[in-house]
C-alpha cells in the first residue's frame, strides 16, 4: 500500500521504518520537502522510502499517519490538505502533552473534547482512527516484544477504517483479540487521558518499554 | 485495627465488609447515625460493624477510608472533621465522575490537580493515600479472581501512609509486587484520568470485574 507518515521524530521515523520493512510505499512528510531528518530516514530506508512536504506525503497516501505532537497536529493537517485526506484512513498517533508549563505536562485538550475529535471535526471527510498513542514508538512497531497479552485501543467513526487500521496493527505483530474497539471517535478521550497515569508508570519502571493488559475473570 | 469508612455505597458496603471479615472494627460513616443502609449493614456484617456519623467514624478510625462520591468528598471531609482525620491514614477512593451533562461523564477535576490533591491541600494533617480507584468494587476486596498479574497503583506524600496501605491490599488479596507505588500525591491524576478509559473497556467488555496489569519486556 502506498502510506504517508506526517512527522519524522522517533514515532514517524519507527512506523515508517516498520511500514518500509512490511513492503509498503512510504513517503515521510515534513514542513518541506528536503528535510534533513527525513531524507536521511529516506536514504536509509531504502527501496519504497521517500520523502516530502506534508500535502506531498498525505496526496502519495491511500493512508495517513499522523505522528506528529499533538499541539502541532491541526496545523500540519492543515498543510497536508483536506483534499490530500478526503475519504482516506487517517491515523491519529498523537498526544496533547504540552511541556510549556514545566513537568509534569498538561493535557491540552482532554475531558469533554481530545485531539482526535478535533481532527475528525476540522476534517469531517477523512476517516480519523485513534491507535497507538498509548505505547511507546519500538512498542508501537514491535509488540511482540511484550509477549502477547497487551492492548491496544482504536476507536473511530467508521467501521472499515478501523478494520483497516487493525489490519496493519495485526502486521506489525499486534494480537488481533488484542486490537480493542473502544469505539467511536469521541472514546479518543480514554486513551489520550491514560497519558498522565502512562507518564507515572514510566517514571516508576525507569523505561518507557511498558504496556498494559486487560484481565479479566479467569 | 479500628477503621472507618465513610459512604454507605457499594464501595463503602465492599471495603467495610471486606474488613470486618479480616477481623477489623469497622464504622460506617453517613451523613446522619442511623443511617438505613448503615444500620441494615452493621446489623448483617454482624461482630466487629458499627455505624454513626461521618464524625463517629472518622473519630473511632485509627484509618479511614473515603469511599464516598468525589463530587461529595470534600464536603464529607469537612463533617468527618479535620481534627478526625489529622495524623490519620486516609485512603481515598473516591473518583470524580459528573454526570450531570450526561454521557459520558466528565471529571469535576482533571489535568492539573486532582481530588487526592485538593483532599491533600484542604486536610494538610491527614495522610492520604489514592487507591482503590482504577477498580470496581467487587475487584477492589478480592482482586484475586483476576488472577495475580493485574497492578494496583497507590501514591501519596507519607512513605509510611502508603506501607500501611499497601498492607492492607495485601491483606485484600493484591500481590505486594503489583501494588505499584507512583509517587506523591500529584499523581493521584495518573489514576483519576484514567477513567474515561475504564468506562471505554468497560463498555466494550460489558462487565466491570476487569483490570489491568503492567507488561514489560520479557
């Protein structure tokens, strides 16, 4: 499939990476093309890696991913272009963490509304599906590593793009019993919101290299 | 040991019976002695239950456990009694669910302070200690059911607040090394803002005898 992965941080650079290496076409968006990170990323990735602006990775996309932080996110959805995204499978990685106030971070939007919303609504023709924001980017990528007993929340208006997106979760290793649909767009509240109790397990292992499993009654 | 729980609810009726099982007193706290579901349950749990005012319990507690609604707490606190509470454990338990706009429910406080915090700031001579919250009643007093991996995550600002506390988990069933302690009291909105993810899983499992358990790397 072709793919366009907005962001080229750690999470950008691991799901492009990871797309490449499953066989996929992948163009790295940036603010503009030539971006150091991303031709760098490009040249190593390899065949089916490419780089470019925004509108040019989101246009080469039949599916989006959006890895870029999340008070940036609108902004960059906004260069991608609503044309770029209409009636494609957005991915929404995103956390809302904002630094500016010292630690630990604030939520900028949390509680009755969550970024993922906010995209849906500034983007009502692109099939916005929350997933993976909930784990750190090699978890993302390689769940496996975890064994195979952890979770991975999605949620989304529209039923196919969440099948979509489960299909590329289960090809990155994720268990398919382990891809919980939580939903419509408006549950993107219950994993943007798990952040700060994320942030303090983190604080409390020493690694971001977690995940949590439901259990339920044996 | 003599505790006092305060609500007469489902949480309240689950700890305070849990704990007179174990062999507590225990008096259960209300907005009036006399109470109808305080009596009805001090009268069933037999040995060892009592029941009275907010003020009775908080008095008769050598700990006390705040098990009532969050929108109500800090009023409850404030009948308990400062002076009831000060140099005293006190577990709370209480989450922050507003229903009064409807579905879902917001948190009256979220982000940047929580309840455990406010209850923190308001009763400076208490010891509180958030637990109990991430679960629901039933799993909080016999986590056992699930098995032995899911985690229960405790914090506040006194070390020995949360040695007492853990022990009591213990005692509950909770494995002492899934009893994970995630700092001061501000990260008592690690586990309150979890929430809306609980209700989600929830949703999605349709039972609420569910919990989660932290996976590292293997």
């Amino acid at each position: 499939m072709r793919i366009g992965v907005l962001g080229t941080g750690v999470v950008g650079q691991s799901i492009a990476g990871r797309l490449v290496e499953l066989g996929h076409e992948v163009t790295m968006g940036s603010r503009q093309a030539g971006n150091e990170k991303a031709v760098a990323w490009a040249a190593e990735a390899g065949d089916g890696a490419g780089e470019g602006s925004f509108a040019d990775a989101a246009g080469f996309g039949e599916l989006v991913v959006n890895a870029t932080a999340g008070g940036a996110s609108l902004e960059v959805l906004e260069a991608a272009g609503a044309e770029n995204l209409a009636g494609k499978v957005l991915i929404d990685v995103a956390n809302t963490l904002d630094f500016s106030q010292g630690m630990p971070p604030r939520l900028s939007v949390s509680n009755d509304d969550s970024l993922a919303e906010q995209i849906q609504r500034a983007f009502p023709e692109a099939r916005v599906v929350k997933a993976l924001n909930t784990v750190t980017a090699s978890v993302m990528v390689r769940p496996g590593a975890l064994g195979k007993s952890s979770n991975l929340f999605i949620c989304g208006d529209d039923e196919g793009a969440k099948a979509q997106v489960s299909e590329v979760l289960q090809s990155f290793g994720w268990s398919a019993e382990r891809v919980t649909d939580i939903g419509d767009i408006s549950a993107a509240r219950g994993p943007e919101m798990y952040l700060p109790l994320w942030l303090r397990i983190y604080g409390t292992l020493g690694t971001a290299e977690f995940n949590i499993g439901v259990i339920t009654r044996q």
